[in-house]
C-alpha cells in the first residue's frame, strides 16, 4: 500500500526507534498528513516499510490508541480517530511569545544528540557503548540504602512545611550539610563549615548559579579548552564571553586575564584527565587574588584515583576567599540521587543561599538528601567508596591496557592516574576520523568525542571512553570492533 511518514528525519532527533516512529505518525496525524478514518498499515507492512520490528509498530499503535489518535476496530485495521481542526498555517503559534533576552540566548543553544547506532544496523548486533557514564550498580549497596531512606522516610511528617520560605532550609538539610564537611575535611583537606555548604541538584546548578551571581553582559569569564560544554552554555546565557584557555599535560595554561570568573578542574581536567601542577594552581590563585577575581574549581572524578597521591584542591591552598569548591555525588551513588554542593567564601554564602531559595524556598529531594545523611553518618558511604575504587581500578587498568595496545596506531592516549574515563587525542586527518567514527557506529560502538581547533587552525578531534558500566569483556570485544574497523582506514 502507498503510505508515508518522515521517519528517517525524525531519526536524528529521538534517540530509538520507537520514539521516531511514534512521532513521526503522531506530528502527520496532527498537521492532516494522515487525515480522520485514515487507515494505517498492518504492523507487518509498517514493519517492513521501515526497517522496524512488529512488536515496536505494535507498541507505537498502542501508544497512538491510549491517547485517542487511532482506534482499532476488530477484522478491520486501525484508523486515525483525531480531527484536525482548521488553524492558519501562515500564523505560527510561537509568534505569539517574546523571549527575555536570557530566554532567548538560552533557546539558541544547541545540544547535539548523541551519535547512536545507524538506523540500518542489525537490531540483534552486540552494542558497546562507552559514550556516556553509568555506574555498576551491580556492587551498589542496595540494602543499607533502603534501610536509611525508610528510615528517614518514616520521620518525615507535615511539620516539615512549617519553615517554608525559610533560607536554612533552601541552604540544603543541615544533618547532610554537616556530614559533607565532615568528609571533605577528612577525605580532602578542606577546613570548611556546614554553615558555608549549599546543598544543589548537581554541579551544574553551582555552576549556573554563580555565572548568574558574578557575571555581567559583556564580562568575560575563563573557561577551560577543551571543557565542559555546560559551562559555556551558563555564561552564554547571561550575555557573558568565554575566553577559552588552552590545557595541555600540565592543566590549565595560565595567563593575565581580564576577567572577573574563571572556572577549571584541577585534580583531573575535563575531559583530557591532566593534573594541574602546583606551580600553576599558585599562580591561578595569585592571578585571582591580583584581580579580585572568584575560581570555581570543580572537584571532577576526585574521589577515584587509581594510582599516586592527589594534589590538594584548590581550596585547601586558598588564604584569600576566593574559591568556590563543588562536588557530586552522582558518580558513586545510583543514578536518579541528583544531589551536589558547593562550598562559598563566607562573603558569598548569603547571595547563593538566596539565589538557591529564588528557585527552591524548599529543597527538592528533601528525603534523598537525608537518606546521604544518614548514610554517610552510617559509614556506608565511605566504606562503598573504597569497594569502588577497586572494582573502577581494574576496569581502568583494563581498558588502558587494551587501548595502548590496539588502538596507539589511532590515538595519542594521555597519561592518567585517575578517573571513570580515559582521552586520547586523533592522530589523523579530521576526514579520516569522520570516516572511522561512522564505521565504528556501524558495527554497534560508540563514544563521546570533543573538537578543538589548534594555532594553525587544524581541527583536533579528542576521544572519551566511560568504562564503569561495562565488563572486561564487553570492552574487550568493543577495542577488538575498533581495531578491525581501523583496517578500514587509509
């Protein structure tokens, strides 16, 4: 039968086949492509038509019928049941609605889908994605856990909405505040009290908060290249410039900026895995105390160091209150715990707080964030940490074992003694990356990459493999895909 749907275009903005398939008919059905009693194709023909299996079609007929866009009618078919009503297609509805100016520079950022596997590979191949990170979950204390969360769970009542509005409770619970500094006085070095501690969903939500605290339109802000896309993306959105400054095996390259912000990560940079020196961890704090200027050092991947002794923070060396400490906890506990903190100079703590409380006068995931609480009082969190450092240190032996062996031909892999991922920077031409990446998404492997253009304006290509989630032999198998993919390669 004749029938068509712009399947293949909506393949690059979901991430599954469903997802495609399901709004591909939905967006037809909606704009009169596919008019009222319109009878669509048997989950067999639709199947073949698109390269899709029968129980996905199915699926998506379901999910059709559940919201009142197709009926099934019994030795018949299935048929569209919604009426389009009339509308001018010349008066566009987002017409209507003026962006702020923050409203539209956030709108304009762009967030590319991840590269996933080709629409035309086999369904039934063996994937291997190191692209984004997962913990094991296998090794996560699933017990201990839900006994705190009941725990605390039984001791929450509607007394807990008497304080609304109140800026202790926005700062984050003062039992996990407490226990946050406990553990980075005794794990990190860091002379802090729970009062100078705000509890966030995140890093990310620090790191916009103090964009939007300290930076104003046309200031610059230094940030680090390659970086955390995110970062860039917050400073964009209140009109601020990112200067970017280059990183090479020593960190951060320091310089006499004209800035007000900057934001780096020290201990292990993102994404290379270099380590800031202490000479230039001096000078950026000298650099900052010179121009009255804030760091945010992001505390990424602190907590898995699998070989050597750390350098302390930057916030252990700063005698001048210029230094902003974040940190997560959404590497080592379960995925949908979204709880960070940030750590402010005194003089910034009442601003941050308040910025805090214009989002959330009561903290979201009030529960979780006395479940940690009482986990890490417990000893449960720290005796986890230790397990994972095990288990993530021979993961991390294995994978850069099998990198330098099969793939040193492709990539120039940086040295790292730390971390949940390993970076390698492209030896090639950018066609030639281009051509491999395709391939090796072709036969089911995929990972994250960054791109930065050098001096001479070539275009560098740099390679991020997360390795927690998989086996030793699911990255086995993903390296041995790889290095018979590079055969290919001229």
């Amino acid at each position: 039968m004749h029938f068509h749907i712009p399947y293949e275009g909506y393949r690059d903005k979901y991430p599954t086949k469903l997802l495609s398939l399901y709004h591909s008919i939905r967006d037809s059905i909606v704009d009169a492509v596919l008019p009222y009693r319109t009878k669509l194709p048997s989950s067999r023909e639709l199947a073949g038509l698109y390269g899709v299996s029968r129980g996905t079609v199915n699926q998506v007929y379901e999910m059709l019928a559940a919201e009142g866009y197709v009926v099934s009618e019994i030795g018949r078919g299935t048929f569209i049941s919604y009426r389009t009503k009339e509308m001018k297609r010349e008066d566009p509805l987002e017409a209507a609605y003026t962006l702020s100016e923050w409203g539209q520079r956030v709108e304009s950022h762009s967030y590319p889908r991840a590269a996933g596997i080709p629409a035309h590979s086999d369904e039934g191949m063996r994937r291997i994605d190191f692209h984004m990170f997962a913990p094991d979950l296998a090794w996560f204390p699933q017990e201990e856990w839900n006994r705190c969360l009941y725990a605390q769970a039984r001791k929450l009542s509607m007394a807990e909405g008497r304080a609304y509005g109140s800026l202790v409770q926005a700062q984050g619970d003062e039992a996990l505040r407490e226990g946050i500094a406990q553990y980075l006085r005794r794990a990190r070095g860091i002379a802090v009290d729970a009062g100078q501690i705000i509890v966030v969903s995140g890093s990310m939500q620090a790191i916009a908060f103090a964009v939007q605290l300290l930076v104003n339109k046309g200031e610059h802000v230094i940030v680090e290249n390659p970086g955390f896309l995110g970062i860039q993306r917050a400073v964009q959105s209140v009109g601020g410039t990112c200067i970017l400054a280059d990183v090479d095996e020593f960190g951060m390259i320091p310089d006499d900026w004209d800035a007000r912000l900057l934001f780096v990560t020290p201990g292990r940079q993102f994404p290379t895995g270099s380590v800031l020196s202490m000479e230039r961890r001096q000078q950026l704090l000298g650099w900052a105390y010179e121009k009255g200027a804030i760091i945010v050092e992001d505390d990424y991947d602190s907590e898995f160091r699998h070989r050597g002794k750390p350098l302390e923070p930057l916030k252990v060396l700063d005698r001048h209150e210029r230094v902003i400490h974040i940190g997560s906890f959404s590497k080592t506990l379960l995925p949908s715990v979204r709880i960070g903190y940030a750590v402010v100079p005194q003089a910034l703590t009442s601003a941050f707080v308040k910025a805090k409380a214009l989002y959330e006068l009561l903290p979201t995931g009030l529960l979780e964030q006395r479940t940690l609480a009482a986990f890490m009082a417990s000893g449960q969190y720290e005796k986890h940490l230790r397990r994972m450092k095990r288990v993530y240190g021979r993961k991390f032996e294995c994978l850069q074992q099998l990198l330098g062996e099969s793939l040193s031909g492709l990539f120039d892999w940086v040295e790292s003694d730390a971390g949940l991922h390993l970076f390698g920077w492209w030896k090639g031409t950018e066609e030639q990356y281009i051509r491999y990446r395709e391939r090796c998404l072709a036969a089911g492997i995929r990972w994250s990459d960054t791109e930065v253009d050098d001096a001479g304006g070539r275009r560098r290509y740099g390679v991020i493999f997360h390795f927690p989630h998989l086996s030793e032999p699911d990255m086995a198998y993903g390296i041995a895909r790889m290095k018979e993919a590079a055969l290919t390669i001229e």
